[in-house]
C-alpha cells in the first residue's frame, strides 16, 4: 500500500446495533473498491474483520479491526481506514478505543429493525466527541423496509440534523434505485453497485419534495446570504448546496442519510462518494495533548512535517499474529528503524517496521504520515493509552475513555497446576481488552475477574481455552459480610491446663459492647486496679481479641465494632504466659459474641441507574425486589432518567443482564461501597444465635444454613 498525505486519508468509524449490517458494509466497501475480489459474508465466516476464532463461532464482532482501502474520488486518490466496531454492549471497550481515532462515523441502521438502542448509543458517543456522522440504511432489498418510515424515525429522535441525501426507487417492492435529493437526479441500478441515469417515478415526488425543502432549509440555515437568497426565491447551485452541506456535517449540524444493500453492494459509490466530498480529513482537525516539559496546553494542526507524536490506542497480543500496538501519527511522520520516547512510561523503545493492518493482514509501509493509522510490532513496555514521540518535544496525549466495568465473577483454573499459565493467559487479555480487570480477594479467598457483561466472560474463557489451552472456571463470587454485636456483655474468660511440669493459666474478666465504629474490627482497654492482671500480659489479651475478630463465630465473617475492655482477672505467678492470656481472651469473646446479640452486616452499594423515561417503573419495581431503596430520580435529559438508589451487593450480582433484558439494552449503571448495614436476616438468626446450638451444628452447615438467606 502506498503512502497518502494527511489530506487524503478518512478515518471513518462504524458503530450501530449489533446485527446491524456494519461488518457486511465494511466487506461490501472493501469489494467494490478492488481491495478484495470477492464479498466475504459473516454467516460463512471469511470476512476481513472477523477473522477470530471466537468471531467465527460466534458469528458477531468481538474486536475492532482496521481495513484501510483506496478510493479514487474526486478529490483525487484517498485511503479511507474503516474501523469496523462490535455492536454488542459488552465490547463497549473496543467501540470507545475506536471512537478515540476516528475522524467521522458511520451510524449503520437495519431499515426492517429501525432506531436499537445501539443506533442511540452510537448517536450519544458521536455527541460525547463531536464527532461529524451519516446514517446508513441497510437491508433495503428487503421486501418490508420502509426507507420513509425510519427517517420519520430518525428525525423524532435526533432532531432536525437528519437530513436524508437519497429516496429510494421500489418496482414491484423491489429496492432497484434512488433519487440523489442534492442533484435532484434519479439513478438505478444496472450491477451490483453500479447505476445508471433514470428518470424519477412520479410516485416519489411527494416524499422526494419533503427531503428537498429540509435539505435546502438546512443549507439556508449555514450563512445569512444563503438565507436572504432562500427568502428571495431564488434556487441554489449544486456547488453551494455541497459547500454548505460540507461545513454543516464537520460540525456535526447535519447527519445525511444515505442507503443501500449490504448483501448486494447496492449504494456504495454513492457512499465513497459522500465519504470523500463531505468527511473531513485529519487536518481539518486539532491535535490537543501536554507538553510534559512545561505542563502546557499543547494543541497543534495533524502536521507530518512537525516532530513526530503518535497515541497508542490499540494493543493486539495474540499469541498467533504476536504483539501489534495499533497507532494514530499525530504529528510528524513515522519512519521504521525509528527510537522514539514512551512518554507516560518515560522509556525508550525501538521500532523496526511499520505497517498497516488489514484485518489480520500485515502490510508493511515505508512510512505513516499524520492523521494515518498504521500498527507496529514487538514493543516492550508500551500499552493502550500511551503516547510515543521524540525525547526533545515529550508531548502527552489523553488514551481512550474506557467504561468501568462493574460485571464479576470469582475465577480459578480448572488444574491446579495451570495457574500460572492462566495468570500469563489473563494478562495478555488485559494488554488487548482494557475493560477486563482482575482483582484479588484475600478475605473471601478468591480471585475476581471483572468485564462490561456476561457474555464478554463468556466469550474471554472460551478464547483463554481456545489460544492457551486453559480451562477457566467462572463461579458466582462470594461477598464480604460482616459480624458485629448489638448490646454490651460482661463475661469471664478462663483457661487452665496441666500435664506435668509448668501448666497453663490465664483467666480474664471482660466487657463487651459496641464500638460504634463499623470501619474498625475493635477497640481495646484496660481498666485493671491491684493488679490482677500483670500489665506485661495486656499485649497478649489485645492479641486474643484480635485474633477472634478474623473470624467471626457467628457465620466465619470479619468481626466489626467491637469495643473489648479488660476489667479484672487473676494469674499464676509460675503457670501464667502470654499463650495463656490470649487464648483466655479469645475464649471471652466467643463467648460474650454469642450473648450480645450478633448480627450479619452487609455491603450496601449506592447504586446510579439510566434509563429511558419509559422504564423507569420497571426498574424501580426491580430494585424494590432486590432489597433496594430508591433515594432520588433526576431527568438528565434526551428522554432519560437517573435514578439514585441504595442496594445489597450480593444482590447486584447478575443486575447487568436483567437492566438490558428490562431496558431492552438502552439502560446503565454503575456503583460504589457505600457502608455496611445490618443484614435483614439477622432477625432470624437470632432465634439460632444460643452458644449451645450454634455448636452442635458443624460449620460447614452452619454456613449453608446463613447462605440460604442471602441467596
């Protein structure tokens, strides 16, 4: 592949619902430009983006790829790099590392499924960034598509910027062509993507009238001599009506509409075509990062002649292709056999080649100029997110803005002895997947591996199966629960022990109370007169307590606001040790736990829930059920709401998968540890809480006795 200035490179992002038809355009772009010569499908599984193992399988986007192709339009020869995204939720990660290169989207609609949620969260992401967008129509070949009806759609949702360039031309409810509404030209179809003149069927006048008055309102809108000449009666030229529409799209005043068949590569000229007149190139745009030597602002034109500066926004680690960093030259141009500066990591790294990624095709280049996206190999401390340029002009540029993931299960190797190969396996998941996380949990002692949704975990254990042959096993994890008392208890610790020789002894008279304090497993005392208890034994006596506060009698959960005080006891002046105190101690608190009323406390989350106006009954109805308290709900505008809640944790595990069927996908959320409060099932546990029943029933079913509440 040759190399192209920054002022003929677009750098074009599909986004849309999952299902939608984005990997079908991508094949059907890279067809009719001659990159490809024949149109891979996703349902055969040998299209150019798909080509993991788990995209296969599957048969959806799991990953964002790269197909740069070449288009000769009228601007002169371009290379536009479409960055095909999933439209699945849980890959929301790969669609934002995208977002964060992309110069102009592409919203892929299905004609027969109108406006999904994913159609609305591609619009939101593209308001987020400013990003300059066209809707595509897909699956016009259907014989049920109302190309009319999904534009009324469209106009309702996102206003008055949808602005339709075409209007279809049906024969016999077949899709065989379109009115250009800018030229005012009918056009049908002679091949597969290939068209001719036609006259424009009288049938369409009307729907045809109603796009142009829209289009040339919005063109009036752009500058006061175009609206004293649309007052005046008088008609525009093609040239000013393109000029217009060009600036109104790069600032994200207008969303053309255009249409097409993916299966038949129907309508894609006329979307190159639009690409190339009104999609900004990168150097209509700013570069805006820190320059680390000073700590200013540093804003720059994409400029290849400038000191070179380039954002890491892409890892690929598998262990097949090896290790690609995915890149956009920001500044600068990047050259192979270049040492360049990791700034964030403050390292130096070599780069041997340079190349473009083609799906899993590696293409080497001679050089990247600004604005282009091209990928390198074999980097050794650079990750997603970080920013390479000369160690003379450090400049640092933002990474990617990566959801949070909230979705997690407890995870551990099936084979004991492939742990290790499991902890490599997940860390080179993390360097590609930013959105997965793992976190250990000594407490509960477990390992949590945390992702957007249950299907990404689904999707990652198959893949550590499939590329490092292990087997991860996800389990539901186990929550931190707490032990505390509710009343104040006095009580007498005594151990004594003789078998020859020196005997133990220690004996303790204790108080025990609430602390007040959840955040502190104890607070201890002394208020010991005459010395009954030698001062040198207090240490021993604190360490009894907090040895006890590990695990709780109750339920074996870490004991909080306790407040112990030592009152008074006796010792042996040969028998008596610090062994003996300790155990004393620890004998008094299991005790005195079990007299003053022990209760569960568990983690309580404060919980931020959006969704569309009208779900909010159906979430709040849920969130009751889940033990839940709704604190507040806030408009947030865009027809949705914010509804602020308090809820158990144990019982968010699995919210993730009931929002999206409840909200058909268009819901979020998101959470924080709030506090611990008393568990409801402490009531019952009361009745079972006497020191002589809770040690007739062996742990094991005393802990599953608890669980059967909790669950």
């Amino acid at each position: 592949m040759k190399v192209f200035d920054t002022g003929n490179i677009r750098n074009v992002v599909l986004l849309g619902h999952g299902g939608a038809g984005k990997t079908t355009v991508a094949e059907a772009l890279a067809y009719v430009t001659g990159t490809t010569q024949k149109m891979g499908t996703v349902t055969d599984g040998n299209t150019i983006s798909d080509f993991d193992k788990e995209e296969i399988k599957r048969k959806f986007s799991i990953s964002t790829s790269v197909i740069p192709i070449e288009y000769k339009g009228q601007s002169g020869d371009l290379k536009i790099n479409l960055l095909d995204t999933p439209g699945y939720f849980d890959f929301v990660g790969e669609v934002e590392e995208a977002i964060s290169v992309a110069d102009s989207a592409i919203i892929v609609v299905n004609c027969k499924a109108g406006i999904e949620p994913g159609t609305v969260k591609a619009w939101d992401l593209c308001e987020k960034f400013r990003i300059p967008r066209m809707f595509f129509v897909t699956n016009m070949d259907d014989d049920h598509a109302s190309f009319r009806s999904l534009v009324l759609e469209l106009e309702k949702k996102f206003g008055r910027t949808v602005a339709p360039f075409q209007i279809p031309i049906r024969e016999n409810e077949k899709f065989v062509g379109f009115v250009n509404v800018v030229k005012m030209e009918g056009r049908r179809f002679t091949g597969l993507n290939e068209y001719a003149p036609a006259d424009i069927p009288e049938y369409v006048q009307k729907n045809l009238g109603i796009a142009r008055n829209a289009l040339l309102e919005a063109v009036a809108e752009t500058s006061d001599d175009f609206m004293e000449k649309y007052f005046g009666g008088e008609e525009f030229t093609v040239e000013e009506i393109q000029t217009a529409l060009k600036a109104s799209v790069k600032t994200c005043d207008m969303a053309p509409v255009l249409m097409g068949s993916g299966i038949n590569a129907q309508g894609f000229n006329v979307l190159l075509q639009v690409i190339d007149k009104y999609f900004p190139a990168p150097d209509e745009f700013e570069t805006v990062g820190v320059d680390v030597s000073n700590g200013e602002r540093f804003t720059a034109k994409y400029n290849s002649d400038a000191n070179l500066t380039a954002k890491v926004w892409k890892t690929i680690a598998d262990p097949f292709m090896g290790k690609y960093s995915l890149l956009k030259v920001c500044t600068g141009t990047l050259k192979p056999n270049t040492e360049v500066y990791n700034v964030k990591k403050e390292a130096t790294e070599k780069i041997a080649k340079v190349y473009v990624l083609r799906g899993k095709e590696q293409i080497e280049v001679p050089e990247l100029k600004s604005g282009d996206i091209g990928a390198v190999a074999k980097l050794t401390v650079t990750e997603t997110g970080d920013t390479m340029a000369l160690r003379n002009a450090p400049i640092l540029y933002h990474g990617p803005q990566i959801d949070t993931p909230y979705t997690y299960m407890a995870y551990r190797a099936e084979n004991k002895t492939e742990e290790d190969k499991l902890a490599t396996a997940l860390s080179r998941m993390m360097e590609e997947d930013k959105t997965l996380k793992t976190k250990a949990d000594p407490e509960n002692r477990q390992s949590l591996l945390y992702a957007i949704g249950d299907q990404q975990l689904d999707v990652v254990k198959s893949m550590i199966k499939e590329r490092y042959n292990v087997s991860l096993v996800l389990e539901k994890p186990r929550f931190p629960f707490r032990e505390t008392i509710k009343k104040s208890v006095k009580v007498q610790g005594r151990y004594k022990k003789q078998s020859g020789g020196h005997g133990q002894y220690g004996d303790v008279i204790m108080q025990f109370e609430p602390s007040g304090d959840l955040e502190t497993a104890y607070v201890f005392e002394e208020k010991v007169f005459g010395g009954s208890v030698p001062k040198n034994y207090f240490p021993a006596v604190e360490k009894g307590v907090q040895e006890s506060c590990v695990k709780g009698p109750l339920a074996g959960y870490p004991v909080v606001g306790v407040k112990a005080t030592l009152l008074d006891g006796s010792y042996h002046p040969v028998d008596s040790s610090d062994m003996a105190f300790k155990t004393a101690a620890s004998m008094a608190f299991k005790d005195a736990f079990m007299q003053a009323t022990p209760v569960l406390l568990e983690p309580i989350a404060s919980l931020k829930v959006v969704v569309p106006d009208s779900n909010t009954g159906d979430i709040m109805g849920d969130l009751t059920r889940r033990r839940g308290r709704v604190m507040g709900m806030e408009a947030i505008g865009n027809g949705k709401q914010c509804i602020d809640a308090e809820v158990p944790l144990s019982n968010l595990y699995g919210y993730n998968t009931d929002l999206r069927s409840m909200t058909g996908g268009a819901g979020s959320y998101s959470y924080e540890f709030a506090r611990y409060e008393q568990c409801a099932m402490s009531s019952v546990l009361a009745t079972y809480r006497s020191r002589s029943l809770m040690k007739t029933l062996p742990r094991k079913l005393k802990n599953n006795f608890i669980s059967c509440f909790l669950l």
